[in-house]
C-alpha cells in the first residue's frame, strides 16, 4: 500500500522535520523514564539494532566490490554512530534531558561554525558560550560525568556529520548508514546484554525499548529525509536548531522534569547561537 507516502508528501516540509524532532524527543524522554527498568546502553543497542534491521530490509546494501577505504569510512561511521548515542543516553541518566541536548548541539553549531569562517562568527561563538557557562552556573549545578558524556556526544556528532558525508560520497542511498548501523549495533551488543541481561526477554520492556528505537530513530529519519528532498538544507538546519527546546519540552512533558530560567536562556542562546550560524551558511558571499 502506498497510502502512508502519499500522505506524508502532502504534509509541508517545515512540519516533517517539526514532527521527527518531537518523535526523536519524546522517544529519548520515555527511554528515561525507563533507565531504572532498563539501563541506557541496552536502550542504545535496541536502537541501533531496531534501526538496522530495517534500513538493511529496505537498502540491503552489498559489500561485495567495495574498497577497503569505504568499507574503513562506513567502520567509522558505525563507530561514531554508535559512541553518540551511547554517550547522549548516558548524558540524560544524569542530568536532565533539555541540558544533555543542548550540550550535545555542541558539536554541529561547531562544525557550521568552521564552516562559515565569517568575522560574526565570533559574536556566535560568544553567545554559545554564554549559554554553556549559563548551565555551569545554575543553582542546582550540574553533574560532571553527566557534562562529560554530552560533551562526548557532541564532539561524535560532528563526526557524524563528517563521516556521513564522506560515507554518503561513497555508498548509494542510504546503504552507507545501513552498514553503520550493523557495525554499532554489534559493537554495543555485548555490553548492553552484560548490563540487561534477562530484563531484555521482558516482553514489556522489549516493547518500550522497541517503540523508543522507532520514535528515536526509524520515524525521525524517515520524516527528515522526506523533508530534505523540498527544502533547503539552510531551511533545514534552522528548524533543527529547535531541537534543544523541543527536548526540554519533552522532558518537562512526558516525565515532569523542570529546568530552572537560567537553565531556558542557556538553550536560547545556544538555539539563537545555531540559528545566526545557519542563515549565514544560506547567504551568498558577496564579490
């Protein structure tokens, strides 16, 4: 049936993307809600496992006649995939959702940051800075290794959007990340069985873990790359810049966990800090 398709191309792009961010948000809200049921590496692992069952079903990628170089690109890939999302899920079991994404949204702001190389970049990267001294000085404070592991997703996020390119230039469609998703699911493979052990054959918590693999990765995906095929990546990159609020909403929502003021105007700098760095991307250079 070609229905489901049909209707998601008449929906307008910006809520495409508006949707996949909520979907991957509240996914990572509810996952949370569970850590104490379920440890956050195995919500990792049935994430990737979850995502690649599915992208090999739908791109079933071939490894026969590849270079030893894409295969080491699509390694890495893998790698990095599976080290970002190990470290966010990690980030949320210790500080709250809405900081761990704002911290993780580190990594892109500075790899569209390099990318630009315009002297306004300097008041962005201030305001950046503003809102990551911000969270450090709330009342409550924050946890360190909680700042650590997303700091850590940060900097394997702009790898991420490095090698994904690279990965993009050298496997068709979506096969590169089909592979990937293999390489991290079977790296985390060990380590989220050792943890989970027998709450993993629990069909309840077999299903929460499936269901948050869905909304955290197959939905937004699917969602994002249908919405890059009608906008501008520059377009693109501006509604992702809410994706800090859209997870401190989720969080406040889903498992009523408030940030304090100072902890809101953090994230808007950072969001404004994305944004500014975005529509500079999308203008011209003037000769």
């Amino acid at each position: 049936m070609r229905w489901p398709g049909v209707l998601v191309r008449r929906i307008p792009a910006p809520l495409l993307v508006i949707a996949g961010i909520i979907s991957l948000q509240v996914g990572a809200a509810i996952a949370k809600d569970f850590f104490g049921s379920l440890p956050p590496t195995a919500f990792v692992w049935l994430r990737l496992l979850c995502t690649a069952i599915i992208l090999l079903a739908v791109a079933r990628p071939r490894l026969t006649g590849r270079s030893r170089t894409d295969l080491v690109v699509a390694f890495a890939f893998g790698c990095c995939l599976a080290i970002m999302n190990f470290s966010i899920y990690h980030a949320m079991a210790r500080i709250p959702l809405g900081v761990a994404v704002t911290i993780e949204f580190l990594g892109p702001l500075g790899v569209a940051i390099v990318a630009s190389r315009r002297a306004v970049d300097v008041i962005l990267v201030v305001l950046a800075a503003a809102g990551v001294a911000l969270l450090g000085f709330t009342p409550s404070g924050l946890n360190v290794p909680g700042v650590l592991f997303a700091l850590a997703a940060a900097a394997s996020w702009a790898g991420y959007i490095l090698l994904s390119t690279e990965t993009g230039r050298r496997w068709p469609g979506i096969s590169g990340l089909a592979v990937a998703s293999v390489v991290g699911a079977i790296g985390l493979a060990a380590p989220a069985i050792l943890q989970a052990g027998s709450r993993l054959l629990d069909p309840k918590l077999l299903i929460i873990g499936v269901m948050v693999a869905l909304m955290s990765s197959v939905i937004p995906y699917s969602l994002e790359l249908n919405a890059l095929r009608r906008i501008p990546r520059g377009v693109f990159g501006v509604l992702m810049s809410l994706e800090p609020a859209a997870a401190a909403l989720a969080g406040m929502v889903v498992i009523g966990e408030f940030l304090e003021p100072t902890q809101w105007i953090a994230i808007g700098c950072i969001i404004l800090a994305s944004v500014g760095t975005t529509s500079l991307l999308r203008r011209p250079r003037s000769t």
